[in-house]
C-alpha cells in the first residue's frame, strides 16, 4: 500500500508539472514542488530553488552578464525550465543515453552525447550552436567527477555553475558545489555561494581567472 501510495504521488506530480509547463506557469510547479516534496519530486527533479532564490539568482546572474547557460547532466530538464522561465536566460541541456531520457518526455529540448563520442570545445560549442564561449557551463546534482573534469578542460568561457548538496547532508554528488579540489584549482576562483532553495543545497558559481581565460 505504501508502494502504490508513493507511485500514486508521483504520477499525481508529474501530471501537475506537464500542466503547469505547457502554461509556462514556473511559480505554480515551485509550489508544486514544495507541495509534494523532495522524496516524490526526485526522479524529476533533484533539487528546486525558492522563488525567493529565482529573484535573487535573476539579479545576480544579470551582474554577472549569464545570460545562456549549457547544463550538462540535466535529466529531464526541468530545473532548466524553471530557470529558463523565470530568470529569462537560454538554457541547452545535454545528456547521455539519448532511447533512455527521450522515453521519459523532457521538459526541454535535449542534446545527446553519443556513446564514444569525444568531449572536445567544438563539441560544447556546436551542442550551444554557439561561435563563441558567451555561455556558462552548468552541472546540477552531477556524478562523474571524471566527465566533469572533461568538460571543464574543454570549456573556454567564463563561468562554471555547480548545483548541489552542501556537505555532511547524506546526500552526495560529484563535485559537490563547495568542491576543495576546484576551489584549488589555478584556473577558476569561488566568487558566489548560495542556498539553493529548501533542500540544504548549495549554488556556487566559479569564474575562469583572466590569465587564463582563453586558455
């Protein structure tokens, strides 16, 4: 019974969200999400900012001239939706494993990595049709410390997002926004941190430092 209460839950969230995104209604799927909570809301969406956090980051990331951002490791795209909607930026998800995500009806647009296929900067420019870096580079609830490195490397633009658990949470990810590894990196310094919403998550934005902008 509690199986088939949780599944009912779920499927009752997911009909709300499809909803409240073909209305473009981004407050109505926070409240949603704040509704069902995070155990229900999970397998869609890992994490959820407040719409307190949507206004803050919408100021901030204009400060901050991000206006387009390609989020790798997106999912469903739905974190990406809010964000869209919300703060007014372009978003391109990317993501692996194109028959498994196209089966479960993205909220946006995806571009796919084909298996084998090598992270290269052409690639991250050509996934954003893009002919300069004039996008951030996102990573939400990301797990591959590997691939992240990849990315990373290959990317010559300003800004890496990283979305996630703040430490001793008894959640995990790879890296975790306040990563110590990045933080020591040459090429990247923290200049922003922030709660992420409700969920004891973090945002934390990493600028390429000048010497090595077009490194």
């Amino acid at each position: 019974m509690v199986i088939e209460d949780s599944l009912l839950l779920k499927e009752n969230f997911i009909n709300d969200v499809r909803e409240f995104v073909k209305k473009k209604n981004w407050r109505k799927i926070l409240v949603s999400c704040k509704k069902y909570g995070i155990n229900v809301t999970s397998e869609t969406l890992w994490t959820f900012p407040s719409e307190y956090c949507v206004t803050y980051l919408k100021a901030l990331w204009k400060s901050f001239n991000i206006t387009n951002v390609l989020s790798i490791g997106c999912g469903t795209g739905l974190m990406e939706f809010i964000l869209r909607e919300s703060i007014g930026i372009r978003v391109t998800g990317l993501e692996v494993d194109k028959n498994w995500w196209s089966r479960h009806k993205p909220f946006i647009p995806l571009k796919f990595l084909d298996p084998g296929q090598e992270i290269t900067s052409k690639f991250l420019l050509d996934t954003c049709l893009s002919k300069n870096w004039n996008f951030s580079l996102m990573f939400c609830y990301f797990n591959n410390r590997k691939a992240f490195d990849e990315y990373v490397k290959c990317y010559k633009g300003n800004y890496v997002i990283i979305i996630g658990p703040a430490a001793n949470t008894m959640r995990y990810t790879e890296p975790l926004p306040l990563d110590k590894e990045f933080q020591e990196n040459e090429n990247y310094k923290l200049i922003h941190v922030k709660e992420f919403g409700d969920n004891h998550d973090l945002i934390a934005i990493y600028e390429k430092c000048v010497k090595n902008l077009f490194a």
